[in-house]
C-alpha cells in the first residue's frame, strides 16, 4: 500500500483533530471524513482561499469535496480509494492549514 494511502489509526485521526481544531470529523453512511467550514470577510477572500486549496489538491494529486456560497466555503475530505482517512487527507491539511 502506498504511504499516502495508508489509514489513519484513531488516535492519528485525533491527533489531527487536535493539531486543527477548525476541522471536524463527520460521519455519514459509514464513513468518516474531515470537515471544514469558513466564512471569510469577503467573496475574495473566500476566492483567495479557494485558490490555494486548488494549488494544494494539485500539489498532492486529492481533492476535496468543495462548496461555495459567497463567503463561506465549506470542505469534505477522505480519500475516495481507501473509503476513509489516510495519511493523504492529513498531509492535506497540513498543507492547506499553512497557507492560512
């Protein structure tokens, strides 16, 4: 199994939760999947933080689930391949969350 790949154990899952505390674990039909939401002080600058969110889904090759409504974006990320959390969807956060 690639390192990307590789699930989060229950504890790695809280640690993420706990280094990101603007991140929620949800689950739905089954399967957990960290979520964010933001409302930003203006449609740029909800569109600014949409544009880094595309270079870091390019950077890492996954993507969120995204949805946009003026200003606030709201995000729901699993890797789809594995059905749940892997070290991917963290790496991801990891990498968004330093942009911001």
């Amino acid at each position: 199994m690639k390192q990307g790949l590789q699930k989060l154990t229950d504890s790695e899952i809280q640690l993420v939760l706990d280094r990101y505390p603007e991140w929620k674990l949800e689950l739905a039909n089954g399967l957990h999947s960290f979520c964010f939401e933001k409302k930003f002080s203006s449609f740029s600058s909800a569109f600014s933080f949409l544009t880094k969110l595309a270079l870091v889904s390019e950077s890492l090759d996954h993507h969120a689930e995204i949805w946009n409504s003026y200003d606030l974006v709201r995000l729901k990320l699993y890797t789809h391949d594995q059905n749940g959390l892997t070290k991917n969807d963290e790496a991801f956060i990891e990498r968004l969350m330093k942009f911001d």
